[in-house]
C-alpha cells in the first residue's frame, strides 16, 4: 500500500436494489449521473473487486451486499416517512442490517427532503436539497462521501506469539491504561456499547465483525508507548473500564506492515487474543512520526478551542490518520495536543496517560458538535 496519494481514487461503482418507490429511484439516478460525472465507472452488476455500492432499499426491507473485497465501501440509502424524533437512533440499525460503511437517510424537511448521513462512529449530517437544485443536492452529497468511499482501511491484524514472557502479565505501563480506562468510565465518556445482539444474527455479526476489524461495538481507546517502536493499546469491542488481561484486553503493537496492510501484534502463546482497537493505525503513525508523544487517549467527546479534521474519515483509514498526524506537526507542542475528528470525537495527546488526565479533567464536553 502507498501512503502517499494526492487526491482520492475515482474508482467503480454500482448500484443495487428493487422496486424502489420513486423518491429513492430519484435518489440513485441521481447519485449515478454524479458519480459518473465526476469520472467514476459504473458497472450494472457488481464486479468483484467493484470500489462502491450504493444499496438502495425501502425502509421495512434492508438489503445485505456481501463484499467479495475487504476494500468495497457500501453506503446504505434508504427513506423513512417522516422525522423520527432521534435520528440517529433510528437510523444506526440500518447500516448494521444492510452491512454498510455508511447510511443515507432521506427524510422530509421543513424545506423539501434531507439527506442524514449516518455513520458507524455515530456521526450524523445533513445535506439539504431546495427546490429546483437537484444537481446541487446531488454535488453536495458526492463531496461528502467521495473522501470516505475512498479511503483506505488498515483492519487486518497480524498475532506474532513473541512477546516476552516478563510481559506476559502486563507492566506499569499497562497498569497506567488500566486505570485510565476506569477514569474515563468515572467521567462517563464510555458510550454503552451498541446492543448489535439484538439486531444482528450471530452469522451477521461473524460478517460485521470481518469487515470493519471491530471485536464488538464499543468506543474510545487508550494506548502508550512501550519504546520506540512499540505501544500498548486496549483491544477492540472490550469493556475499556475492564483492562486486564494481555493479549486480550490490552495488547502490543510491533509493527505496521503496509505490503497487506495490516497491524502486527505480539501476545502471549497461551492467550487467545483479541483484535486491536480499529485506531491502530492512526496511533502507530502518531507514534512513529511524534517520538515525544507517550500516550494517546481517543473519546468521543469534545474540547473548546481545538483544531479539527476537515474531513469525518472512518475509524482505522489511513487518511484519518494522516490528516490527525498533520494536526498534530502543527501543533506549538504535539506530545500535549488535542485534535478534533470531525463528526466524531478527539484524539488527546501526552508525555504520559497520567499527564493526559491531569490536562483535560473538567474540559471535556460530552457532545460532539456535528456538521
């Protein structure tokens, strides 16, 4: 994988779904003809490897489209008959029952229909249509989704049973983000984790896990440095209030391999281990481009006064990652900084996790604004 890439990829694209009732077949038309032209390939069936789908289905039938490739991105779209009082609420089980990266929900407006964007981070926006502007509607739609349709996940990850045996049972450094886990439980920035149980059969849920990297639906992060090419960071869908055992609840980055790409992992031999938060790449380049920094902690939370990404890259991108590094070299000290991801929440910096604590205690604002 190159890291490295001027713009996003205009790759190929298909669109899927039946007996479409007229305003998600204004939808998808419309998406195809701007899709197309902006130099995107449509093809009418999908190709194995195809780039984007666009799965369009009536809100009582959501489709599933079972990815032949790990890097198709699937965006969801369908309409409900009038606003529901919490959108988010009612909108986040159609991207885990469709399979999909992204959703689009059309509802009615004040104005004429909007287009809420759901995210599997919880973001949520809106793009407003007006009367007679159909292809600035459609404009405005592609240009928030073309930068994540693209973007590229780093979800594989690589167990490597080398890892010391004096480490097998943790270090102080694990004790630091044990604790740190609790402290973030105390100051409720642990959103409840999402009851996928109770959407998705075990089958689905087998699936959902494969395609975003994920060991369950939770949310934060915390890691720290080990040495100079290593860190310590919690698993992926762990309780981060329940940080103990290695390999399982906490485990060690050894590397990056960007030839797969994939995270490397080293875990004891007698452990089964856990995947690696989904963060893992975007903490790996932290580290390695920042050797000042010590440890990182990510909530879905928000500060005053910070710089933000311009663009809500999914979680374990490499574009994500790289837009947070470039915040960071800007930062007047970047082993003490706090970057907003927009749409999504923040990744904290410091020379330590207990200095990281000691900085934000009574800053954090719960609510992540939304744009």
């Amino acid at each position: 994988m190159n890291l490295d890439r001027d713009e996003p990829e205009r790759g190929t694209f298909t669109i899927i779904g039946e007996r479409l009732t007229p305003r998600l077949a204004w939808c998808a038309e419309g998406l195809r003809q701007e899709l197309q032209r902006r130099g995107h390939e449509f093809f009418e069936r999908p190709i194995p490897d195809i780039r984007l789908v666009l799965s369009v289905f009536p809100h009582d039938k959501p489709q599933q489209y079972r990815r032949k490739a790990q890097a198709t991105f699937v965006v969801g779209i369908t309409e409900l008959p009038e606003q529901p009082s919490d959108v988010l609420v009612a909108g986040y089980p159609y991207l885990l029952r469709a399979l999909a990266n992204l959703v689009i929900l059309l509802l009615p407006g004040q104005e004429g229909i909007e287009a809420h964007f759901i995210t599997l981070e919880r973001g949520h926006y809106t793009v407003r249509h007006r009367p007679g502007r159909d292809d600035d509607f459609f404009a405005e739609i592609y240009e928030r989704l073309h930068p994540l349709a693209s973007s590229r996940l780093v979800i594989n990850n690589i167990f490597r049973t080398d890892l010391e045996p004096e480490l097998w049972n943790g270090d102080e450094i694990t004790e630091q983000i044990s604790r740190a886990g609790k402290r973030l439980d105390a100051m409720n920035l642990l959103p409840a984790p999402f009851p996928v149980h109770e959407i998705l059969t075990e089958r689905e849920l087998r699936h959902v896990k494969r395609l975003y990297g994920l060991g369950g639906l939770s949310y934060g992060n915390l890691s720290a440095r080990k040495d100079r090419n290593r860190f310590w960071m919690s698993a992926s869908g762990v309780n981060k209030a329940k940080l103990e055992v290695i390999g399982q609840d906490i485990l060690l980055v050894s590397g990056f391999d960007p030839a797969i790409p994939a995270i490397i992992l080293s875990v004891p031999p007698h452990v089964q281990p856990r995947r690696v938060s989904v963060d893992a790449i975007e903490h790996w380049m932290i580290y390695q481009q920042h050797p000042e920094i010590g440890a990182i902690v990510h909530v879905h939370a928000w500060m005053e006064g910070i710089r933000s990404t311009e663009i809500n890259y999914p979680c374990g991108t490499i574009e994500l990652a790289q837009a947070v590094s470039r915040l960071l070299a800007q930062e007047p000290d970047p082993s003490r900084a706090v970057i907003g991801l927009k749409n999504h929440g923040v990744t904290i910096t410091g020379r330590s996790m207990d200095e990281i604590f000691e900085r934000i205690e009574g800053k954090i604002i719960p609510q992540v604004p939304m744009s």
